[in-house]
C-alpha cells in the first residue's frame, strides 16, 4: 500500500464527532442483526458475521483509495461522476437517496416501538414524526449542533452494550453452557452452505452505515476519514459476532423468531432482569435517533453536490444563517413523513428498499474504484485497494444482495416502485432540454392549426432552452492532444446543458501556450457549431486560488470547471480546488 498526501485542508470535524455521525447507524445494527443472522444461520450466526467483518475489511480499502482520490461528498455519486458518465453517477445517488429515506423512516418508527417499552400508551405514528421533526431542526442547526447530539447517543450506545455483554457474559459464568451446547448441536435444514449463504446475506444488512462517511467527506478535518472507517469495523468485528454468541449462549434458537424485534432486551432481561431490558430499550431508541440524524447529514451532502452539478433543481442551494441548505432538509422530512403516512405505519415492505438500495450502493462503488483504477490511474490517491480486495468485496457484496432477493422475492419489486419514479425525477432534469425541445416541436405543430390559442408559449419554451444553455463551463488543458480535446466535447455535449465552453490554459510565459492549441479548438469549433468554444490564455500559476478567483470573476461554480486526470506531481488534492471535476 502507497502512501502519499495531496490534501491541505484545515479544520472540519474530529474523529469523535465525524464517527459518531455515521457509527450510529451502523452500531445500531446489532439490535436486529443477530436475531437475522441466527434466523437464517442458526448455530452458524457467528460465523456468518465474521465473513461479514471480512468483507467489511476489504471495503475499507476500497472508500479509502476512492475518497482519499476524490476527497469530495456524494460518496458512489461522486465516484462515478469523476470516471463515467453524470446519468450512471445519478443511478448510485438514487439509489443512496432511498437508503438513506427507508433508513429514517425505519429507523425512527422503531425507535418509538422501543419508547412503548417504557413509556406506553403514546400514538407511534405522531411520535415517529415529531422525531424526524426534531431532527430536522438540529441538521438545520448545522453539523456542530448535530454533531454533540450524535456523539452523546454514540457514547451512550457504547457504553450501554458493553454493558450488556458484561452482564451476559457474567450469567452465562454462573449458568453454564447448556444453552449454547443444546444450539451449537442443533443442525440446520439446508446444511452448512446454505446456512451461511443466507446467513451472510441476512448478516450484510448489519454492515448499513458504512457508506455514510463518503457522504459528508468534505466537512470532515483532514485524515479523518480512513479513521471513521477503521472505527466503524471496529465497532462492528467486537459487537455483531459477540452479541449472536450470547444470544445462542441464552436463547434457544426456535425461541429466537419469538424476539426477533427485540432480541438484546430479551438477552438482557434473561442475563440481568428488568433494569437492564429498560436499559437496552432505551438504548435502542437513542441509538436508532442517532440512525435518523446519520440520514439527515448524508442526504444533504449528496444532495447538494447533486444540486451544484444541474442533477437537481438549483433553489436546493440556499443556505440559511447557520450556513446549512435547509431547503434539502426540509424536503428530506417532507418525504419521509408522506413515506410514513401512505404506508400508514405499515414499513414492512420499506425493509426491501432499504435492503436492495444499500448492498447495490455498497457494489457500485466498488465499480467506482475499477473505474478510478483503469480510466484515472494518474491521480493521486494516499492509499490503493488491491485488485484482489476490490474483485472479492464486490463479489460479495453482489452474493449478499442476490441472497436477499432469494429470501424475500417482494422486495425487488417494493424496491422498483421507489426506484423508478426517483429515476425519472432525475431523469427528466439531465433530459430536460430534450423534454423542452420536444415540447416545442408539439407547440409549433399545434401553432399551424391553433396559432392564436398557442400564443407566446414557443417563445417561453425558447427562452427557458436558453437560460439553461446559458450556463457557461470550464476546461483546464495544459497540452494540446487534439483527442483528449474530442473527448472533452464529447463529455460535456453528453453530459452537461450548456453550448459555451471556455478552454483555458495556464501559463507563466507566452511560451509555454500549446503550439498546437488554437488550431486545434479552431477543428474542434467546427466539428461542434452548436458549442461555442473560447479560447484563453491565463498568465498565473493553478491552483486553488486561480479556480476560487475565475470561479467569482466568471460566476461559474468550481464543479462546473473540469480537468483531465493529475499527475504525482500535481501538489493540490480535488477538496482544495473546490470541486473540479475530472472528465478525461
């Protein structure tokens, strides 16, 4: 593994607070995990959450060499945006968009069943909402306000766990073994491979979290980020296999179906009584809060990197005084109540979503490092994944998913029912333009039989057509390849609304100008008429000062300015230049 530093930011979020954000997510899975696992594995659970430690290894390496390359929010987003084309980039974001709103949903209305534990009585479905409310407000509040909350429920889980495991441990001491002897000689039906293929892919779910620290990368301090995940496999290789060996060690396995949705306050009101049943369920309702607030944070962060590359309407940018994009927020708990209130409450069939949308996340950013490895194997990266480690985890994260699907075949199809209409949201923003033509076509048609009741509508149309176009962007080239340059027109006229272009070139002296440069933009402006191509000569030195400065002068936002792929000796990382995008 290779070393080597590119990034130079200062301040963002410590260790502490950046895991906790997103480690109470995936620590909460030890709540449901090993009563899946048992279910489908049987005596083999603990073994079927170690493979999933393994795997979960591998993906360390995987985000690490990924992020550390494009140290930018949007996670599987901004992997694929950075090396394919922005309509499969979208695919991954849709499919983060609808973990992270099944995951608030679920989250918070378990949450409030396990309130019912100690505070009866109180309707669940107003609860669960005034929860998503509250937390709503903290995101608002910004990262730091939301960011205490999340590392007193982490701290608390902890604590509360190894609690847990202390006191079980000690009754399992004073009781013997026989339990866990009488499980362990329990055989299951379809035998040792079938136990641990379904149990694995059951154990996969235990793993949703992982992918949230991808998410918010960029309001995290620097180095940061490979310690969340270093922390996150920790807390899951000593917890998830620790708990499923206790439960088999106190709960008979065909009792288990019985507590499934509250498996650890049965271990803990078996090991230790009342108190500590009390404890977990409260416990499990703070830490599937913290679930909540993990959704809230990286829904933002991918949503507004969405924003700032034309995937999504723009008035998803402002910001409020406490500098967060409320508008997003404030939609993201919009969905998630109408989610809450069309189900009725009924969210069985949301765990579908939620299953098939995180493990195919989890795949397609694998499929992003494979990219980033072929296609940007000059840039710069402080740490690579081998080609082993990458072809294994996707194998298994892919054996996980289509396991899932075998188990319970309805979720594909509850899966599809949000997946498609949040594709064609997104669709018809990165089409709109041939929406809009079209519409005109109609219009014009309609114009030769109807003229006076058509009006001024073609002129609306051609206007909104130009707004849109009129959004200028940036290239950076430092040479004058004439089909690296082809390349650079043919991204942008697939992938971007825009008919202007500037091709720029840095130099300190007249000089250093590409000898072949403006001959060849000069071919390429007339193999594309449809894109008006402008050439400039920028005496300066790039950097993140030159991007910031051009950015303002030509009120063109950063990740509208692109570049080809770095080299080693390029000392700047992506983070420090803004957001500019590779495209070559």
């Amino acid at each position: 593994m290779t070393q080597k530093s590119t990034a130079h930011k200062q301040g963002g979020l410590r260790e502490l607070a950046a895991t906790a954000i997103c480690g109470n997510d995936i620590t909460s899975s030890c709540l449901y995990v090993s009563a899946l696992s048992i279910l489908y594995a049987g005596r083999w659970a603990p073994l079927s959450l170690l493979i999933v430690i393994g795997v979960l290894y591998l993906y360390r390496s995987i985000y690490s060499e990924v992020v550390g390359a494009l140290p930018l929010n949007g996670g599987a987003y901004n992997a694929l945006l950075n090396t394919t084309s922005k309509f499969r980039a979208s695919l991954a974001a849709c499919l983060t968009i609808l973990s992270y709103m099944a995951t608030a949903v679920l989250s918070a209305n378990e949450a409030m069943h396990y309130a019912l534990n100690f505070l009866p009585g109180f309707p669940i479905i107003p609860a669960t909402i005034g929860l998503l409310f509250v937390f709503m407000l903290i995101t608002i509040r910004g990262l730091t306000e939301s960011s205490r909350v999340a590392i007193v429920i982490f701290i608390t889980h902890l604590l509360s766990l190894v609690v847990l495991i202390f006191v079980c441990v000690r009754y399992v001491m004073l009781h013997g073994l026989s339990t866990l002897i009488s499980n362990m000689q329990t055989p299951h039906e379809g035998g040792l491979v079938v136990a641990l293929f379904f149990g694995f892919s059951a154990a996969m779910l235990g793993i949703s979290g992982f992918e949230s620290s991808a998410n918010f990368v960029e309001e995290q301090a620097e180095g940061v980020f490979p310690k969340t995940l270093r922390n996150m496999w920790i807390a899951v290789s000593v917890f998830n296999p620790s708990i499923a060996l206790l439960a088999l060690a106190l709960v008979p396995i065909n009792q288990v179906s019985q507590h499934e949705e509250a498996l650890l306050a049965h271990m803990g009101n078996v090991a230790g009584g009342t108190w500590l049943s009390s404890l977990i369920s409260i416990d499990a309702t703070l830490v599937l809060s913290g679930a909540v607030l993990t959704s809230f944070v990286g829904v933002t962060g991918l949503i507004r990197r969405m924003t700032l590359d034309r995937c999504l309407p723009q008035f998803f940018l402002k910001k409020n005084s406490w500098g967060t994009s409320h508008n997003i927020i404030i939609a993201f708990f919009i969905l998630t109540v109408s989610i809450l209130l069309l189900t009725k409450g009924e969210l069985t069939a949301l765990a579908g979503v939620y299953t098939i949308s995180f493990l195919a996340v989890m795949a397609l950013f694998g499929l992003g490092n494979i990219l980033l490895k072929v296609k940007r194997a000059s840039l710069p990266r402080p740490s690579k994944a081998s080609w082993p480690a990458v072809i294994i985890g996707i194998a298994a994260v892919i054996v996980g998913l289509l396991g899932n699907i075998i188990m319970n075949p309805q979720y594909w199809t509850v899966f599809l029912e949000y997946f498609i209409p949040a594709m064609l949201v997104v669709s018809i923003m990165l089409g709109r333009i041939a929406i809009l033509n079209a519409a005109l076509y109609m219009v014009r048609i309609a114009s030769t039989s109807f003229g006076k009741f058509t009006g001024n509508i073609p002129q609306i149309i051609l206007a909104k057509i130009k707004e849109i176009h009129s959004q200028q962007i940036v290239f950076f080239t430092r040479g004058d390849n004439l089909p690296n340059l082809n390349n650079v027109m043919l991204y942008v006229r697939r992938n971007e609304h825009t008919n202007r272009i500037k091709i720029v070139t840095v130099v300190k002296d007249d000089n250093e100008v590409p000898p072949n440069l403006k001959k060849n933009l000069e071919m390429l402006d007339q193999a594309y008429p449809e894109i008006d191509i402008e050439f400039l000569v920028i005496k300066g030195t790039f950097g993140p000062k030159l991007i910031n400065d051009l950015s303002q002068k030509w009120s063109i936002p950063a990740n509208l300015m692109f570049i080809g792929s770095p080299g080693d000796h390029f000392i700047y990382g992506l983070a420090d230049l803004g957001g500019v995008r590779l495209i070559i």
